[in-house]
C-alpha cells in the first residue's frame, strides 16, 4: 500500500473514531450507544470490500490513537504478513464488478461472471466463482432492488460553540476583476450552536486552493471546531482537505449526496444573505463587496437576536469560551502540501517545475517536500519525520564553478576558493567576486 493510500485509510479512520478522542464530553451509555451505532452502520471503507466494523476494531484504533498522543500515522494500516499470496477477488475486480452490476441491473451472477470474463474485467489470475460473487454482492447490498423506505430526519443543534461548523459555498454577484466581469462564490462557515459567522468572504473561484484560505482564516479567528460538515463538492471531497482535517484533530463529515437539508443553518444564512445584505450593497469591486459583508456581519447579523436561540449570535458563541480550543501556533504549516519525490544522485528535486537542491546525505531516499503553492522559494523537506530544514532552487551557475578533489570537498575553478560548513555556502573569493 502506498503512503498515499495508507493516509487515506487514517483519515477515515479518524473520522470513525473522532466522537471518542476528540474531547467531547459523553457518559458512558453515550459512549456505548455511540459505539453499537457505529457498528451497525454500513460504512465505506477504502481499499475494501468489507462494509461493517466491529466494535473491538474501533476500540483498538481508539487505543492506538491515544496512546500515540493524536499522531495520526499511528492509523495507518498495517503492511499485511500475506504479501504476494493470492486471494479470492482483488480491489480492482471488486470495483469492476460493482460498476458492471451498476449498468446491467438485472443480470444473474452466472451471466455477470460470464460478462466479466468476455469483457476481460477481472484482475489477472483471478477465477470468478458463483459462491464468491454472491456472497460478495450481498455483502455490497446489490443482489435486492433497494427498497425506499421513509428518512427521519430531526432537528439537532450542537451542545457547545465549535463543536460542529457547518459550511457552504453560495454563487454570488458579478464584479468588476482584471477589467471585466467575474463571477463570485460565497465560501462560509456557521458555527452550529451559536449561529454565530465564523469566516464569510467572496471568491472568484470555488476551488480548493479558496476554501483552504477561508478554513485557515476560520481557525485562526475562532478556533479548532470538533466537526466540520461540508458538501460533496470537489473541494470537500479533497484529500488534502480531510488530511488537515485529521492532522487538527477535526472530524470532517459530508453530507449525504442530494440531501440538502441536513446543512439547514448555512442554507438559511445564505437566504439571509440574499434577501438583506446583496440588495443593499451598491459596490463594483471584489474588494469592497468583502469589506461590505464583514461590516454586515460584524454590526447587524451578529447583533441581532437570532429567532431559534433567542439570543445573538455573538453572545451565544462568547457565553461558554471556555470550552473552545485555540489554533496551533503553527496554523499555517498544516495547510501545506505534501509532495513525495526521491532526490536523484546530482542532488536535485523538481517540484512543479521548478529545480530544488536536497542535502547530499538524502541522495536516494524517498522524501516529503511541504510547502505551499504561493510561496514556491520555501520549501521544507522530510526525511522519516525528520526535517532537514528548507531548501534551495538550485543554482546552475555556482554549481558549475564547484569541483570535488579526491576527499569529495567542494573547490572553485579559475583559483576562486569557496567556503562551506553544514552544506551551506559561506563565502567565495577570487577574480571580480571578491
């Protein structure tokens, strides 16, 4: 299994898990009613077919994840002791046989080995039998047409500020940018129990790299939430998202596909938005419709007295501080990309096309580079979770005035002489250098 992977299956792990590490406060019929809930939910679970977890697997990832002090590798899976040995199906004819059962309905187990053997589906070396695809099929709950069933669906509210943020992107109004019209995209985060606007701004884009900017900005105004509910859009469906999501601590929950009510809070603010914040503003620019809707926020939403609470958002939101969780002090290092690359033997890493130069003890080694996409010079670098510091853009021109004597210690050309202690460059003298 890849790191890739294995991060992956931590991350969902995390999120089975995070009612119990998290610190919320719960009895032990909470716990235990939680617990047997939890068991009895079908689940996705990646890189498997398996839809259920048992109670003692769920118990044993709790006892991991503590005892390790919330480090999240500590989910990671296992590498299994079977490797190399074949087995019955492979996740990739599992996946194949879903799609294939997704787009012939109706067809029996023989005629769908039949179809996946003509179609060349199956994984090399692997034999399809009707016991194994049967059993498989049901365990997938494909063998029956689904029967609809009515949804309960309940009002809930979350106990304490930050214990569940809610968040949604809204289409906004056209703005003048770059000298022409631009569309805008409301990215917003409520906080469940207060109603209370954690972080609200206007983008010209709902990609991922936006929706990171107003996370960090939520967090580093108002704190670590418990649980973040989000859409299944492309942004909230991003690894890295749910990577950070993990590495805080924070249980990142979507909502179900097609099912909108279950964020009625921020579908509610957005209404809000529409009917009293955008007719009054009479602005052209990115700028000012943002600095607009934080004065709207700060003087008139938060103010007014919120008609399900009975009290205003700013209020509710600062009557219990004491439960709130402070941001790191090294917020910004979390929502770094991670990148893994191998340093070649001249020393060098290309990362989004740019040349980076690694320590000369890391030649070989398979690394992590973090860093973050707007500040391309800087750059850390990861070696089994210990950091070599940043690194360098290579520069071609020093590096061709370096040669190595017998000892393999850098000198200069054209009588120039060079300096180095730790890797790095001190001083060089010589010629018009000096």
């Amino acid at each position: 299994m890849t790191e890739d992977e294995k991060i992956q299956v931590a991350v969902f792990r995390f999120g089975v898990i995070s009612d119990f590490v998290t610190g919320a406060q719960m009895s032990r019929r909470e716990k235990r009613l939680f617990l047997h809930d939890k068991c009895a939910r079908k689940w996705q679970i990646p890189f498997s077919g398996k839809t259920r977890i048992s109670m003692g697997t769920i118990l044993r990832w709790c006892r991991f994840y503590t005892d390790s002090r919330g480090d999240l590798k500590s989910l990671y899976p296992k590498d299994r002791s079977d490797q190399g040995k074949a087995r019955a199906m492979d996740e990739e004819t599992c996946l194949a046989l879903i799609r294939l059962r997704a787009d012939m309905p109706v067809l029996t187990v023989p005629q769908l080995i039949e179809q996946m053997n003509r179609q060349k589906r199956a994984a090399p070396g692997i034999v399809l039998n009707n016991s194994t695809v049967y059993r498989f099929l049901h365990e997938q709950n494909l063998m029956n047409p689904q029967i609809q069933n009515p949804v309960d669906r309940r009002k809930f509210e979350a106990e304490l500020p930050n214990d569940l943020w809610q968040s949604d992107v809204m289409h906004g109004p056209k703005v003048d940018a770059d000298s022409k019209l631009r569309k805008t995209y409301l990215i917003a985060i409520i906080d469940d129990h207060s109603r209370l606007i954690v972080y609200a701004h206007f983008y010209l884009t709902e990609n991922l790299a936006a929706y990171l900017d107003a996370f960090e900005n939520a967090i580093a105004t108002r704190g670590l939430p418990r649980k973040l509910y989000v859409d299944n859009g492309a942004a909230f469906r991003s690894h890295h998202l749910e990577y950070i999501s993990a590495s805080l601590a924070i249980s990142l929950i979507h909502a179900k596909p097609y099912t909108p009510q279950g964020k009625g809070k921020i579908e509610r603010w957005f209404k809000t938005v529409r009917s009293s914040f955008l007719p009054l503003f009479k602005g052209t620019g990115l700028v000012e419709l943002n600095d607009s809707l934080t004065r709207w926020i700060t003087e008139s939403y938060h103010k007014r007295i919120h008609s399900a609470t009975g009290q205003t958002p700013f209020e509710r939101f600062t009557g219990k501080m004491h439960c709130l969780r402070s941001a790191p002090v090294n917020l910004k290092d979390y929502f770094r990309k991670v990148a893994r690359r191998t340093v070649s033997q001249d020393r060098s890493i290309t990362l989004d096309g740019r040349l980076y130069e690694a320590p000369v003890a890391l030649i070989g080694k398979r690394v992590e580079l973090l860093y973050h996409g707007s500040e391309p010079e800087k750059v850390e670098i990861k070696y089994q979770d210990k950091s070599f510091g940043m690194i360098r853009t290579v520069d071609l021109n020093v590096n061709y005035r370096v040669k190595r004597d017998k000892n393999n210690n850098p000198q200069i050309q054209n009588n120039d002489f060079i300096k180095y202690q730790g890797g790095k460059l001190l001083s060089q003298k010589g010629g018009d250098h000096e």
